[in-house]
C-alpha cells in the first residue's frame, strides 16, 4: 500500500490469491538426496553490505556454513567445523558444517549471505533454481535438491588485514570485519610459498617478518608498514586457535613495540584475559565464554544469565541461543552425574 491507500493494482484496491499446496519444482533423486533450505542468519541482512561492516555483529556467524542433522552427517562422514561440498544440478559450494539437531533429517540449511566480494567458493545463489513465483515473482529459494560429501584440506589458518584481499588457488575463506580491518579463517591445498606471495603483494613497502618450521607445517609471516601492523598470515598447525591472541594488536592501531614483536608470530599475547569465543550477545557484547561460565556457576534461566551480564535483556534476539546453550549445559551436567552414578554402583558380576 502507498501513501494514497491505494495498491499497485489495475484497481487500486488490494488482491488477495488463495494458497495451494507447494509442489516440488525438482524433487530429490538418488544423486540430490537432500532437500536445501536458504535463508538468513540473526545478525546479518542480504549481502551483509552495511551489517557486514559491524565487527560486533560479524563475530557471531563469522563463516558461511551447511547446518546438517547429527543422523545424515554420521553417515556421509562429516565432522563439526570440517567442511562439505555442496552440490545441485546449478553449481556448488564448499562450506563449513555446523551439525546440528534443528535441521530434521534430509534437510539442510545454507545462509544467504556470503558472496564473492566476501568469501570463496561459498556464493549461495549459485545453488538454487531458477523456478519463482507465478504471482509475486518470490524466487523458490527453499526446495533444491542437493548433494553432500566430506572435503578435506591439507592446511588451515587465517589471516588478518587492514583491507580484504583475494586468497590464491584451492583456497576457502570468508572475510569479517574486526576493529581496524579484516579477518578471514581459511582452508588450502595451496603451498605457504603461494600463500605468501599473494600476501606480501599487498604492500610491497612493508617490513615482512616470517617464521617457517616446515617439519611441523607450520608457516608465519606479518607485515609491518611504518610501525605498525598492517597484516599478518597464521599458516598450519593450530593456527586457528591462536588468532585471539594476535587481534587485540592489530585491531589497536597503535605502534608495534620490541615486546609486541616477539610475541607477534609466537602467536601468544600479553593480554591472557583476551575473550576470543562467538559474541551471542551484540548488544551487548556478551561472549559465549562467559554465558557458560554463568550457566555453570548457577545461572539456569535466561533471566537469570540477564541479570548477571545484561545478556537477552534488549533486543532479545539471542534468547533462543541462550536457551539452547542452557538447555545443552543441563544435559551434559545430568549425563555426567548418570555417568557418575553408573559408575558407583555394585556390580553383581554376572
């Protein structure tokens, strides 16, 4: 409706059309067993062109992902933050997985919002159908049939910058904004040599500090543009759990001191308190290291968690996760005391 009360009709007065039952544009098949849903993730809008620019909103979700149920990925082999191809008969896409029981068996979930300018191999609209609706033009994003399978990487790492930057070759990334720049997680078939070159072509000005150990596959590289951090590149190893430890430094700003420099490709950081877990709260920046934290120290209700760290207490749109995360806590806790209990109790010996 206009600011004339009057619709986009012929008439002018609204139309209503009944609703039929849906009917499969592309049913599944032996080769395209699961049915894919799209849509979007709590903190992000369409192309994330102005929400994607929000470090505290991108720390949530900060990968694109395939949410899979516990059932089918046991079945096809995959594991929780590995990764899977993503096959329909329009194009695939190699994304993260994240099982979960919300998806019901034969389904899977992908977010829209990842694209080319933002990520590699992960652009969604490749997947879909080109079917819409006959009345409102609606494209069918909801009902593709789609293949899944395992795919392993040799490396991982990540990488962070001032300004993003293409990755090289046999590479899956997605950049996230963070204080001052960019971070991007990443997985590769591509050698460091490959890796670097694409890197230190940002700025060939740059000092460049590296670190190599190639018997444990581990390879570093920075570089420093007057003083300060302009990029660094984490390569092997554990390497993606050590990005908490270089960001407080990057994302400062400021001057690179002689200890900051020989903390930087150690991967450590002079600040141990440094909270690099998903932010669940953006409002108020509330991390999931210290929900769980709360919930283990007596916090079971999501009033409860609100009351110690103003978690869901604006917005509310994170009280799901917070339900969920309590109701997971619960449940393990009622395991481990099943667990104990099992285990103090007398056999017979028959």
């Amino acid at each position: 409706m206009f600011a004339d009360g009057r619709f986009f009709t012929p008439s002018g007065q609204a139309r209503f059309i009944a609703v039929e039952d849906p009917v499969l544009a592309e049913p599944p098949d032996a080769d395209f067993p699961f049915l894919l849903n799209t849509g979007r993730v709590r903190d992000q809008w369409h192309t994330m062109s102005r929400t994607g620019l929000s470090p505290k909103l991108a720390s949530h979700m900060p990968d694109p992902f395939v949410e899979v149920n516990p059932d089918d990925a046991s079945k096809l082999g995959l594991a929780e933050d590995g990764f899977a191809r993503v096959t329909t008969a329009h194009g695939n896409v190699v994304l993260r997985v994240n099982i979960t029981a919300a998806q019901v068996p034969g389904r899977i979930f992908v977010p829209i919002h990842w694209n080319d300018e933002t990520a590699g191999r992960a652009r969604v609209g490749a997947l879909v159908h080109p079917f819409t609706d006959p009345h409102s033009g609606q494209p069918d994003s909801k009902a593709v049939p789609a293949a899944l399978a395992p795919v392993c990487f040799a490396a991982d790492g990540f990488v962070l910058a001032r300004t993003r930057l293409p990755l090289p070759g046999d590479t899956v990334f997605a950049w996230t904004a963070i204080e001052g720049g960019y971070a991007a997680r990443f997985a590769t078939n591509e050698s460091f040599a490959a890796l670097f070159e694409t890197f230190a072509a940002r700025s060939r000005a740059a000092e460049q500090a590296s670190y190599n150990d190639p018997t444990r596959g581990i390879f570093r590289a920075a570089l420093i543009l007057h003083e300060r951090l302009d990029a660094v590149l984490f390569l092997g190893g554990r390497e993606k759990c050590r990005r908490g430890a270089v960001l407080p430094r990057h994302g400062g700003g400021g001057r690179l001191d002689a200890t900051a420099r020989r903390f930087l490709l150690a991967g450590k950081s002079a600040s141990a308190d440094f909270d690099a877990s998903p932010t669940i709260c953006a409002c108020f920046g509330v991390k999931s290291r210290a929900i769980l934290a709360a919930i283990a120290d007596g916090a079971c209700s999501t009033e409860a968690v609100g009351a110690r760290l103003n978690a869901g207490t604006n917005c509310g749109s994170c009280l799901p996760e917070l339900r969920r995360m309590i109701a997971a806590a619960a449940a393990q806790a009622q395991a481990q005391a099943d667990a104990s209990l099992c285990s103090a109790w007398p056999h017979s010996g028959f």
